[in-house]
C-alpha cells in the first residue's frame, strides 16, 4: 500500500506513480483542517519542525499488509504533521515502512531520511529504505521524469 500526503499534489504524482508501478492500493490523507496560502505553508513548517501532528480526516485499512510507503513533502527537513499523526496513530507494529519523501533540493537528505525514520522510532514498525527526490515547487511535476526515476531509484530498473 501507498499512503501520502500532498499539499500541492508534486508529492501526489510521486505516490501515484508509485502505486502504478507497484501495482499498489494508494491512500491520501487529507487533514481535518484545510492549509491554504502563505500562512497554511508556514504553519505547517513550524509544526513538522516542532514534530508536531495535524489529524487527518481517516485513515487507511493495514491489516494484512506486512509493506508500506509513506510518501510526504518534507517540510522544515522533516516529514509533514499528516505524515507524522499517520505514523503515530495507524498501528504499524511489524509492518516494514519504506518512506519516499519529497523536496525542493536534496542537499541535506541524510537529514530528511533521519527525520523520517525517527518518527518510526516508538512504532514498533519495521525501518525498510528511504528516497529522497528533488520535486522543485514552482514547477508542474513532470510524470515521465518521475516515473523514470522511480523505475531506477526505487525499483532497480531501467
């Protein structure tokens, strides 16, 4: 299974493709309280900096499911409060957890994949592999380019 959250839908093509290539079910969460504008991003980073959580509205059915993939910006060099209340709330005992994590450049991503294993920390989870991918803001996500990275990064192939 895929699980992501996506404020401006770059990490929402990512996870899309993801689930394509994978022949995986996908599961977007949203939050109970809507980010909008300048202030929405702002917010966010000061909470994902805190590791702070924002709720979301549900959450996806894990049984049965022994690997997942959390796919969130990073927001602040961390993982988004979304990302983080999934973490802490969906039951992830035993379950490996890969992570595909998005950002505007990839200089410090030793410390976003950091950022993201260290919410695994009191899960009891299973710590799989963590990517890191440049999906710079400004620009539409250009699917041909991800799907291609993905193949190689993530699937090995060519």
């Amino acid at each position: 299974m895929i699980v992501y959250y996506s404020w401006k839908n770059h990490t929402k093509v990512y996870a899309q493709e993801l689930a394509v290539l994978r022949k995986d079910t996908i599961f977007a969460l949203t939050e109970k309280r809507k980010r909008s504008g300048a202030w929405g991003f702002l917010s966010g980073c000061y909470q994902s900096a805190a590791k702070k959580e924002s709720p979301v509205t549900g959450m996806p059915d894990l049984s049965g499911e022994k690997e997942i993939y959390i796919c969130s910006p990073i927001w602040a060099a961390g993982i988004t409060p979304a990302v983080r209340y999934f973490i802490h709330h969906a039951g992830l005992k035993g379950i490996t957890v890969n992570f595909l994590l998005t950002c505007a450049d990839i200089f410090k991503q030793e410390d976003y994949r950091k950022s993201a294993f260290d919410a695994l920390s009191a899960t009891e989870a299973v710590q799989g592999a963590a990517y890191v991918f440049a999906s710079p803001v400004k620009a539409e996500p250009d699917v041909e380019t991800i799907r291609n990275h993905i193949k190689k990064v993530i699937l090995g192939v060519e």
